[in-house]
C-alpha cells in the first residue's frame, strides 16, 4: 500500500492510500471509501448501498439523495450502474468534499455536493422530492461508526415528507440489533406509509442496510434488475450479498 495523501486538519487526519487499483480514504484510521475504478463491486457495505435502487425499472431516471458522502464510492457506483439524472450528496465535513472531488473524481453532472449538516437539510428542504435517499450518515468516536440520526418516528418522517411516491429510503446500520430498531418495523402509522422492507447483508462487514418502501419489494426483483443491466451481470460473481424480506 502506498500513502498517496496525508494531512491533519483542526486535529483530524485524512489519509489517502492506494493498494493495487483501489483508492481508500482513512479520517482518523477509520475507513470511510474505497473504490476501484476497474473493479467497481466492492462486496462490501458500498455495493449494500446501491443495491435497493435495484427495484426500480432500468430505464427509471432516478434523483438521488446520499447522506453522507466520505469519499463518494457510492455515488460512483449509482452513477455508473443506474440512469440517474442528479445525485445530490451532503456531507458534513469539507475536507471529505475535496477529497472525493480530487481522488475519487465526483465531480461534474450528473452529481452535486453540498457542504451542510444533512439533518438541517432534510428539515428545511423545499425542492424536487427524490427518488431514492440513503441514509449513511455516521461519526467516529473511540475510532467506532455511530449513527448520527437515529432511525426514530421523527427522523423517518422527515426523510418521507421529501421522498417521492413510490420511492426508496435505503438506511445503514452497524450491527444487526442496530438495524433491527428502525421505526418502520414497530410503529405501526410508519409500517402503513412504508410497508416493505428489505434487508441487505454482506458476509464480510458487520453493516446491514435497511431499505423502505411502499413500492413492492422482493429479493427477486433485485436479481432481476442484476440481469437487466449488463455492466451489473458480466460482474455478478464480484457481488457478495444476501437480501431477505422483513415484512
């Protein structure tokens, strides 16, 4: 591996490594991307993180929302699998945003990122609801991912008020008890505005992310959209997933 990039910022540290083809970002020796721009499937929590947008139809122009950019792997792969007409990431933290411009080249049409806090943003937005909204939102504390907004009512709902009608909410989790806490599996006026729900997870992290819908969702359709877009099925072998339906 060879340290490409490193600097303390306001008692961070940032450091891009290189290993092979694969680019990774580290704030604070926790791992926030990776991406290989040859061998873009990870079998990692990035590709958990697109594979709800596989319920949509191929030819679906999506709008997406990333909350929580790190170094931007995920907007890459959505940008590279999905017809997607704009894919807006918040994050948080600038040094990420120039970081992920810089190294990892999320920059130009179809994305747009925006320096901000994504709670403050999702409260007061006003524009074009969205497609598709993944939730990844974390912060470092004894060098372990904490969840910065819990998946309560109220988180829930302000996600929902700026989703389009038959869109996705895609939220990851640490751990599997973390997960399973999430609002629209309990409350049951969430569980009538969002009643699928898949649950996505990889045999080598620790992540599951929960995807939100009141579009119907099946483990099949997944594999289904998989074999509809042919840069997904030459590398199906590259993905390391398991996909169950919770309710």
């Amino acid at each position: 591996m060879a340290l490409v990039f490193e600097k303390n910022h306001q008692g961070v540290n940032y450091q891009i490594v290189q290993a092979g083809n694969s680019i990774r970002l580290y704030t604070d020796k926790v791992l926030h991307t990776q991406y290989n721009h040859q061998q873009k499937l990870t079998s990692s929590v990035w590709d958990l993180l697109f594979l709800p947008a596989l319920v949509f139809p191929v030819d679906k122009p999506l709008r997406v929302l990333v909350l929580g950019v790190g170094g931007g792997a995920v907007l890459k792969m959505l940008d590279e699998y999905f017809h997607c007409t704009k894919i807006t990431g918040l994050e948080l933290n600038p040094m990420h945003i120039q970081l992920a411009e810089k190294f990892f080249q999320v920059k130009g049409r179809p994305f747009e990122l925006i320096e901000g806090d994504a709670i403050e943003y999702v409260e007061n937005y006003q524009g074009e609801k969205f497609d598709l909204i993944i939730d990844d939102l974390f912060y470092e504390e004894d060098n372990e991912p904490i969840k910065v907004a819990a998946p309560d009512n109220i988180w829930l709902l302000h996600l929902y008020s700026i989703l389009k009608p038959n869109g996705v909410i895609a939220m990851n989790f640490v751990g599997r008890k973390a997960a399973l806490s999430a609002a629209p599996l309990h409350n049951g006026y969430l569980m009538g505005l969002l009643p699928n729900c898949l649950h996505f997870t990889t045999p080598f992290y620790d992540n599951h992310v929960l995807a939100f819908s009141k579009r119907e969702m099946m483990p099949g359709l997944v594999k289904q959209g998989i074999k509809q877009r042919p840069l997904l099925a030459s590398n199906k072998n590259k993905l390391r997933y398991a996909c169950r339906q919770l309710k």
